[in-house]
C-alpha cells in the first residue's frame, strides 16, 4: 500500500460514494471535482485504495483534468486525494483508473506553492537578524528638593543582531523662560565622556545631553548617568530619553526606543518668622513656573517687604510696613506656605502658594487674578 506521510497518517480517507459489498469497489460521486482544490490552502495526498470502505466524504474530493465520470476504483487504483485544511503535501502522481491513464491537473499545487512562496518568503524576512533597542530610566527616589539625584539611563539591545552607532539624547527639564530656554536645575556632571551638552540649533540647543554609545551588541547595555539638582517648581519636572540606530540595519522595533520620568521631591517644613520684615524677591512674566527661572535674569527681579502676624487664636494676617493700602491672609500647612493679597477695597489680588527650600526660605508661584501673567516668589531670606 502507498503509504502516507507522517503528518497525514491516521487521516480517515473519504468515501466518494457508496461500497460494494465486499467493500472494495467504491463508486465515483462526479460532483467532487477539481473545483474545490481552488482554495488557497488547499493541499493533495496520493493515496492507494486497498478495500477501504465506510469512508466519508468530509471536505476532500477528488481532482481530475475534466469531468470525472462515474465508475468504480478496484484494489490498489491510485486516485488524487486534497483536503484542504490539512498542511501542505505536494505529490504528483498519475491517476490509474481501469484501463484509462489521466495526468493530474496541476493547477491546485501550483496555486499551493506561489501561496507558500510568499508565506515563506514573508516569515524569513520577519525572522532576519535585527537590532532592538530599549530604553529606561531609573530616578534616583524621593530627594530633597536643591539636592543632587542621580539619574541612570540604560540603552539595552533585546534584539537578535547587534546595533550599529546608537546615539542617545536626554531631554533635561527645562525652564518656561523665552526666548532662550534653560536647563530647569544645575547639572552637576555626566558619564561618560562621550556625552555632551548641545543638539539642533534653537532656544532650547543647551538643554540636550547628546550621547555616542557607538555599537551596542545583542543581549547587552550601556548606561549614561547624570547627576542634577532640582528645585521648586510648580508642576511636573520631566527627564525624557530617546534611542535610535543611525546607521547599518534598522531597529526592528522603534516603538520601545524612549522613556520618560518625574523627578520625585521632598521639601523642607521652615517656620515662617513674625512680626519681622520679610523680603519677597519675584519676577514676573507668563509661561513661568520657579523661581529658579528668575535667576537666569537678575536685572528683571524686584522684591517688596512684609510682615506675618499669628494672633494665636487662629487669625493669621499680612500687612505692607511700605504699602499700608494693602493686607493679607496666610497660612502655612506642613511645607507649604500660601497666602493672599487684598487691595485697599478688599479685592483679592494675588494668590501664592509655595514650598520650604533650604536656607528657611519657600519658593512658589503667584498668580493674578484675571492675568495671564505669573510672578515666581522667594519669600524669606
């Protein structure tokens, strides 16, 4: 008996009519033709009738070069067998049937292979070596606010091939300032020696540490570290880090290539002084956010003195030893100092909300009501 291959084996043949009685003259159905081996899965079998009976036909049939009249197969004819769910089995043979000899239509296992081609050709272009770079950054946990942290970022390669001149830029917090932007926070050093303060040409060309890494082979990283003191700010204070491969073959997966991070502060629970002047620097324009960005122009800063009251009883106010039309409120809540400004109508005015830094001082930010425009305070010494 022709036997079948292995992964064919076990598979009932069907029957394509009913049986004689002893089973081993089967009668040929002609409605199961070549027509349906137009399936794009389509796959065919030789096999050798051997008294085989009880068959159903399932979803094979037989393929035929033209009608397939109706007949008997008798023991040990060979017929072309598809099914067409089964995988790929690619066997031409000849179809002996009595005394007629027909060449099997060739149609379906060319449709077979031109499919398997491409499916083939598509797997061995998803399985070609590549690079992939992946990208994280550890922060250096909760630190005080004006403190140095460390910051690590690691370029890994998780790819099958290694990757060619990787280059890395790390987009450093950065001031609301205008027109020239600034690093938010004073960069104390960086390794390795291969990175350097720059990028493209604008405001923001100084806020930037560029990175060569050169090759970074599969399986394995490389770390860029830098150290930053962060200060006061209202609002987040972001470090963001991209990856990429720049020449030579291409990262498979560019969509891991970057990664970004909140620096996470503590800040210090000064006690405000009372009854004492009390000198308020500021500067004042829109887009800003800290204090830290009034010290990049000194010419612009102004200040005026108050003084803070606490009658005990829960009473906290302000008054202006220079400027008597106006009063305030305040109140301070762990590290946190807020306070008010009225008018000699009544009228709030200004609203500040800020926290303790070193030196016994709070940084924050104040706001107008009605403006557009922000004023970062230092209040205290």
């Amino acid at each position: 008996m022709h036997r079948q291959p292995a992964f064919f084996r076990g598979l009932l043949l069907p029957r394509v009519g009913g049986a004689d009685e002893d089973g081993r003259r089967l009668r040929i159905d002609p409605s199961f033709t070549r027509q349906a081996c137009l399936k794009p899965d389509a796959t065919a079998n030789v096999v050798e009738w051997d008294g085989l009976s009880n068959q159903r036909p399932s979803d094979h049939f037989f393929e035929n070069p033209g009608n397939f009249p109706s007949g008997t197969f008798q023991e040990g004819d060979k017929a072309l067998l598809a099914h067409c769910r089964e995988a790929p089995l690619q066997t031409i043979h000849r179809l002996k049937m009595k005394n007629h000899t027909f060449l099997k239509s060739l149609r379906c296992c060319l449709r077979l292979v031109a499919s398997l081609s491409l499916l083939f050709a598509a797997s061995a272009a998803a399985a070609a070596p590549a690079p992939n770079l992946a990208v994280q950054i550890t922060p250096p946990g909760l630190t005080p606010v004006y403190s140095t942290g460390t910051y690590t970022v690691r370029v890994s390669n998780i790819g099958n091939k290694d990757a060619a001149a990787v280059t890395l830029t790390i987009q450093l917090p950065k001031t609301g300032t205008s027109p020239q932007v600034y690093i938010m926070g004073n960069l104390m050093s960086y390794t390795p020696a291969t990175c350097y303060l720059g990028g493209p040409a604008g405001t923001e060309a100084g806020t930037r540490l560029l990175c060569n890494l050169g090759i970074v082979k599969k399986n394995l990283f490389k770390d860029v570290s830098f150290q930053i003191q962060l200060p006061e700010k209202t609002g987040n204070l972001v470090t963001s880090a991209s990856a990429a491969i720049t020449s030579g073959t291409a990262d498979s997966n560019p969509f891991n290539n970057s990664a970004s991070v909140n620096a996470s502060l503590s800040y210090y629970a000064n006690v405000v002084p009372l009854d004492v002047d009390v000198e308020n620097k500021h500067c004042t324009g829109t887009g800003l956010t800290a204090w830290f960005e009034c010290t990049f122009f000194p010419s612009a800063m102004s200040s005026h003195i108050s003084q803070f009251h606490d009658n005990g009883a829960g009473l906290r106010t302000i008054s202006f030893p220079y400027d008597p039309g106006y009063t305030g409120v305040w109140d301070l809540n762990g590290a946190v100092l807020t306070f008010s400004y009225f008018d000699s109508s009544g009228a709030n005015v200004a609203n500040f909300s800020g926290r303790g830094v070193p030196g016994g001082a709070f940084e924050g930010l104040t706001t107008f009501p009605g403006s557009t425009y922000v004023s970062p305070y230092r209040v205290g010494p």
